[in-house]
C-alpha cells in the first residue's frame, strides 16, 4: 500500500524487532483518505499527513486497543457492542456556572448490552503522565456536566466514568484523588487497569453502585 502512495511509513519506528524486520508506524496518506473518504467535507482539498508526539500516538493506540478488544468480545458473545465514540465524536459541550461554553472531552464514549441490560461509559485512558490536580479538575468538570442533568435528558442515563489505568500504583492514586471529591460526584467514577477492561465492561456493576449514581 506504500508503494501505492495510500499510507506512508513515519519516521519514527516502532522498538524492539517484530519477527526480524523492524516495526514502523504507517499514517493514511491523502490518496488513502480520497479513496476511503474519511473526510468528505475535506473534497477536493490538498491532504497532508504529520507525525505527532509518542505521547499522542500512545494515547490513541490505547484507545483503538480498547475499541478492538471490545469488538472481539462482542464476536466471542461475551457482550454485544452497540457503539463505540472515540474523540472528539464523544465529547459534549455545556453552558458552565458563568454560562460560558464548557467542553467536556472524554477519550471515548462506550455502549454495550450484557445479557437483558444495556451500560454506557465514558472512558478515561490513563497513561500517568496527568497530574493529580489535571485528573482532579477534569473530574470536576465531569460532575459540573452531570448536575447540569443534560445527559440524562437526552439518552436516560448519566453514564459511568471510567478511569483505564496502567498499573496497581497508579490505580491507588487515582482512587486517592477521586476520594476527594463530593460524596455525591464520587459515585459517578470508576477505575480499573487497562488490563482488565473488557472484563470491567462486560460485567455488571453491583446494584448498590447503579443506586448511588
């Protein structure tokens, strides 16, 4: 597909040797997205393609590993997916406490039935690199746009918050910083290793939970 001018190979390769050749990271070229359209309101525009920092790219593997993963449940009958929102498809938009325009920007918006039920998340792909005041104020701004009842109104459900993180030291800090949050917005968050998020969605939280939120 290089060859074709479709993708392009970055610069930037990937560690470690894959069965031996090296790993590359491939981007849609702007052939690649004139043929498969996944920008009809770019028609007929000049298509570039960057690299961007290890940081962004990790962030959005990790995202897209979810999305796979779940769809891989889903074709195993473990859970059944009916929609997955990566950003900035999932982000929502609300009028904050000075009516200013406040945009709420989760990693990834989740919808699944497991057996007779439906469950909704939002996702938060935790790397470690966010500080405790970064994941404190975000986690503000989730509540702010939880009292404001929109969500609710909308779809009939104020979805779960998940926090997707790496590592048992990093899951005991997050659960740290949402401790101090209001009783009341706590109930609104989860967290779980990245690990286990297949096996956290597709199963059912305790009624207690759904209660408090």
């Amino acid at each position: 597909m290089s060859e074709l001018g479709a993708v392009v190979r970055m610069e930037r390769s990937i560690g470690g040797v894959r069965a031996g050749s090296q790993g590359f990271v491939y981007g849609i070229a702007g052939l690649g997205q004139a043929v498969l359209a996944l920008d009809a309101s770019a028609a007929g525009r000049h298509r570039r393609t960057w690299e961007t920092s290890p940081a962004h790219q990790n962030h959005v593997l990790a995202i897209t590993e979810l999305a796979v993963s779940l769809v891989v449940a889903t074709r195993a009958g473990r859970l059944e997916l009916l929609d997955f929102q990566p950003e900035p498809a999932c982000w929502r938009t609300f009028s904050g406490s000075a009516v200013e325009s406040v945009t709420l920007k989760p990693d990834a918006f989740v919808r699944l039935v497991i057996g007779d039920l439906e469950r909704s998340a939002f996702v938060e792909i935790d790397l470690s690199s966010e500080s405790r005041t970064v994941i404190a104020r975000k986690a503000r701004v989730y509540a702010a746009y939880w009292q404001t009842g929109l969500e609710a109104q909308r779809h009939g459900v104020f979805p779960e918050v998940l926090w997707l993180v790496p590592d048992e030291r990093r899951e005991a800090r997050m659960r740290e910083v949402l401790s101090r949050l209001p009783t009341a917005a706590q109930a609104l968050f989860a967290v779980a290793r990245r690990s286990d998020a297949v096996s956290y969605l597709g199963t059912l939280p305790d009624a207690a939970t759904e209660a408090g939120r």
